[in-house]
C-alpha cells in the first residue's frame, strides 16, 4: 500500500484539509499506516497535481483560510483499481522477536525491561482502542429493531478494521507475557 491509498480512504471517509488528515493518521490510520505531516502535505500536493484530489479554499474567522481536499474521480478510480488488485499477504519484520532469539547467545535476563517496556506500549495501544471502540461504535442492543436503516458500510468495515487492531494487541500482549515468562525462568535458572 502507498500513502495516497491511505490519504484517499481517509478524504473518502471525511474531507479536510492537510492539518485535518495528518490528526487522523495520528489517531487511527496511523496505528496501521503512518505518516508524517510534511509527507502528507508533500503527498497531497502531487496528488492534486496528478488530479487525484480536488482542493477548495475555505475562509475561516479569526485564521487564515484552509484548503479542504477531497477526491475526485481520477482518485476515486485510482483507488478502485487498488482495491481490485490482488496482494502479497505482508510477511511481519519484528525486531525484537529477532533480539529474543538472539538472546540466547548472551544474557536472556538483560531483555526483560525491553520487553516490558514494549508491553506497557502495547497495553497503551490496546487500552486506545478499546475507548475508540466504546467512543465510536457503543454496543447495541441485539433485540432492539434497527431504526437506522441498512448497514453503513464505511461504519461496519472502519469497525471491523479496529477489531482487527484490538485482536492483534491482545494476541501481542499474550505472546509478550510468555516471552516474559520464559526470560524469567531462564533468569532463575542461571
């Protein structure tokens, strides 16, 4: 994936200005594709110049005008052809799996701050998402009728997507507590 694909799927969900879409690279699409803000700005610039995006200033009180982006067709197509196009399933480069394992040839102990400091990291992320989840997607209930209407597929699949996150943090977190388990009895066992 490249960064307009992320960029598109963000102004498709809600237009806004660069400022705007650097925040939600930075609360949520960031945890799965991140960005700086000067790449996003350089980014947008080339995608409105490739007529990916279209940009309309917007006067504001009190502060300089902004320039709100959407999609045009061009990017719109652009990220339908993605979409369609089969990929690679993403091969994971974890550094500290590759540090535990060297562990073995030095002194396992010495790893176990490092690796709960990634826990604390991880359970941070985890305790994020859970409010993002409780925030943006209350639980209902599965008795009541539906007034709503038809399912809200940007609703469902930003959902689906967010439970994925909360899966793979939990599943971390698991993984990370036997890590710990094993440094520990290697450590007791020196």
């Amino acid at each position: 994936m490249a960064i307009e694909h992320a960029i598109l799927v963000s102004l498709l969900e809600k237009p806004g200005s660069g400022y705007e879409l650097a925040r939600r690279f930075e609360r949520s699409i960031g945890y799965f594709w991140t960005a700086s803000h000067q790449q996003i700005y350089r980014v947008l610039k080339r995608m409105e110049g490739d007529g990916w995006v279209d940009v309309r200033d917007v006067p504001q009180q009190g502060r300089p005008d902004k320039k709100e982006y959407t999609v045009a067709d061009l990017g719109q197509a652009v990220l339908s052809s993605w979409i369609h196009e089969p990929i690679e399933p993403e091969s994971i480069r974890h550094d500290l799996a590759v540090k535990i394992r060297g562990a073995a040839f030095d002194d396992p102990a010495a790893l176990i701050h490092e690796v709960e400091r990634h826990r604390r990291a991880h359970t941070e992320r985890l305790a994020h998402y859970l409010a993002g989840e409780q925030r943006d997607f209350p639980a209902r209930d599965e008795d009541a009728p539906d007034a709503s209407g038809p399912p809200d597929a940007g609703r469902e699949l930003q959902h689906v997507v967010l439970r994925g996150g909360i899966a793979y943090e939990r599943m971390t977190l698991a993984w990370l507590d036997d890590v710990l388990a094993t440094l520990h009895r290697l450590a007791a066992a020196r």
